[in-house]
C-alpha cells in the first residue's frame, strides 16, 4: 500500500497543527514533494545517516522524526558536517523526511503526555497554557438558517471549549442591508431597503482551525456576501501548551518514584535534587528541555517535576518546595516515535510503518 505524502503530512498536523510550533523552530516537510507516494515510514526521534541508512535497507521512502535535522539556513551541501551528510545521502536515496518538533510537544497526547501515560498518570492537564491561539468568531444570520449553520460551525472545530463541544452564543436583532442590481439577494429585493430578524452567533475557534471554520461558514450561510467578524481572544487556551501534571493513582516515597521513572524510561542514571522525606502524588514533567517550567511546577503545588537539561544552578531552583528530577533530553523524549505510530495508523491502518532501531542518544555514560 502507498500513501501520497501530503496525506500522511496532513494526519499529523491534523493531531499537531504547525501554527503551533515555536518561532525559532523548523517543523514540516525539509525534504521531499507533497505528492510522492510514500510506500513506507521510517519513525525515529532523530534523523541521523544511521537512520537514512537503516531507510534504506528496510525499503522506507520516507523519515518522520521529532527534532528537525535543519534548523538553520544552508549554504552549501559538501558533506562537511552531519546535517549535510544526512540531507546529501537522503536526496540521493530519494528518501522524504519530515519534522514535527515543538508543535507535538504543545497538544494534548503529544510528547509530555505520552510521559504521563507511561508513568501511570491520570487527572493530566497540561502544565504552562498559552494565550495567542483562540479567535471569536461573529456572524449575523436570520433566525431560521441558525440551527444548521451552528451544526457546520461546530463540525468544522469551531466552539470547542475544554470537555465540552459546540459551544455557542446568540443572541436575537435587526440586520438592514439594500442589494444592488448585480446582487442575488437570499431575502429582500434589489434596489430597496430591507429589515431582517437575525441571530448574532458567537463562537470560539483556535488558530488551526481558523481557516477552516471561516470556509464552512461562508459554505452554509444563506447570504450571497454573510457578513462576518474575527476578534482575538487574549485567554489562555488550555489544549495548547508545554508540560504536563497529573495524579499518581497512590502516594509514593521519593525514592521509590525515581526508581518508576527509572524503569519506565529504562535510565542508566537520574539527577535529583535531595529528597525531603515527603510523599510524592502531584507529578510534574515535560519532554525534552524543560527547566523553563520549574515555577510552573512549584505553582501547580507539584511533589516531583521531571525533565531534562537542568543546569546545575537550576537545581537550587527547586528551594526545598519540590523534588527536581532530570532524566535526559534524549531518554525523555524517546517514545515520540509511538505517538507517529498511532495516529498514523488510526487512518492508515495497513500503511507499511516501522519504529527505527537506531539509539540516536549523542550522550552515553561510563
């Protein structure tokens, strides 16, 4: 079976919008054309010349990985670094790779949470929700068009509101318009002044689906020209974000906490700050470089805050509030791979996906 790429492309950022993605980062298609037909997936956390070669040797046109190889313009393509050696070897081997980095570490059921599921977590929200993504939509229908036009809204993603869906306003007034000879009036007549009872219809929409829910407005609204309006909305939005904190299902000491992280993450050593002899069932975390979300932690009333690359002075941070675990960017982060795995399968189930066995890990320990 072969899947055009853009198919593939358009199910991950389905799950994880790039509009999210941070502005320094390089998330989406590095090489490769929307339309080439993908006959297999390579997963992997980073794409190095192992994994282009591992590519190859299991018949896979195409590399999904969490860190973009790129990040940075290119000038030359000679050979003389790992970045260019890897590009070099894919274009040569016809090999697509795609990105999908900071963008999966801020949904729900990306990177952070998938650390949760695996610690047994429950209760999880996510930890440090952003502002910037939520719009108000307004439009002015009449009265008996309002039903449907909502259920269009709604089926597009608009009005999605936490645990609930198909949130909406309305409320009831006059809207006047006169049609000129070149329109094609729902209601009224050309050339005259008319009065219509309308429903103001509220709703909110996030950045990713903006586009999407303006198109399915303008599609099954009555009017030749609906009349429409976008307001931002400065909240935060609580699907979007970084870091995750849940529930332990029971208390643990320190220690025996640690000792679960280490066995779930398969860790050859774990950083920490003292331990303090209290109960850990508030648990903290976030993939990848999260020292960020130290505050964070400590304001969420966490027990444990586990992450990666905290800097040595970053542990006095913890200020005897919180227990600071640092367990490496690499090991944190490298259960990406299942997360491509199981969106791309609940569309393509038969698709030909594997999960590389190449360790990408650049630290390793004596």
């Amino acid at each position: 079976m072969s899947v055009l790429l853009r198919d593939i492309i358009q199910v991950i950022e389905n799950f994880a919008p790039r509009i999210y993605q941070e502005s320094y980062d390089n998330s989406g298609l590095l090489y490769g054309r929307p339309e080439m037909p993908i006959h297999g997936a390579l997963l992997t956390l980073d794409c190095t010349e192992a994994v282009i070669d591992e590519a190859i040797a299991k018949d896979c046109n195409l590399i999904i990985a969490h860190h973009p190889i790129v990040f940075k313009g290119l000038k030359s393509f000679t050979g003389k670094n790992y970045v260019e050696r890897t590009l070099l070897k894919a274009i040569e081997n016809k090999i697509a790779i795609y990105a999908c980095h900071t963008n999966l570490d801020k949904v729900k059921g990306g990177v952070s949470f998938e650390m949760a599921n695996r610690l047994g977590l429950t209760d999880t929200r996510i930890l440090k929700a952003e502002s910037g993504h939520l719009n108000k939509l307004v439009t002015y229908i009449p009265k008996a068009s309002a039903d449907a036009l909502r259920e269009a809204l709604a089926a597009a993603g608009a009005g999605q509101i936490g645990n609930y869906d198909s949130c909406s306003f309305s409320s009831i007034g006059e809207g006047r318009f006169r049609a000129n000879e070149n329109a094609q009036p729902f209601v009224g007549n050309k050339g005259d002044l008319h009065t219509e009872k309308e429903e103001k219809v509220e709703v909110l929409v996030d950045n990713a689906r903006l586009a999407t829910v303006i198109a399915a407005m303008q599609a099954n609204h009555p009017y030749e020209a609906p009349a429409y309006e976008i307001h931002p909305v400065k909240n935060e939005y609580a699907e979007v974000g970084l870091g995750v904190i849940g529930m332990l299902a029971e208390p643990m000491d320190e220690k025996s906490f640690l000792e679960h992280v280490k066995d779930v993450f398969q860790l050859k050593t774990l950083r920490h700050t003292p331990f303090w002899n209290k109960k850990v069932q508030k648990v903290a975390l976030c993939g990848g470089s999260g020292s960020f979300l130290i505050e964070n932690a400590k304001s969420a009333k966490a027990d444990v805050y586990v992450t990666a690359d905290i800097k040595y002075h970053e542990f006095f941070d913890a200020d005897n509030q919180i227990l600071l675990a640092d367990i490496g960017h690499f090991e944190s982060e490298q259960y990406t791979s299942a997360i491509f795995e199981r969106i791309i399968r609940e569309k393509f189930p038969i698709f030909a996906l594997q999960i590389s066995s190449i360790n990408t890990n650049p630290i390793n320990f004596l």
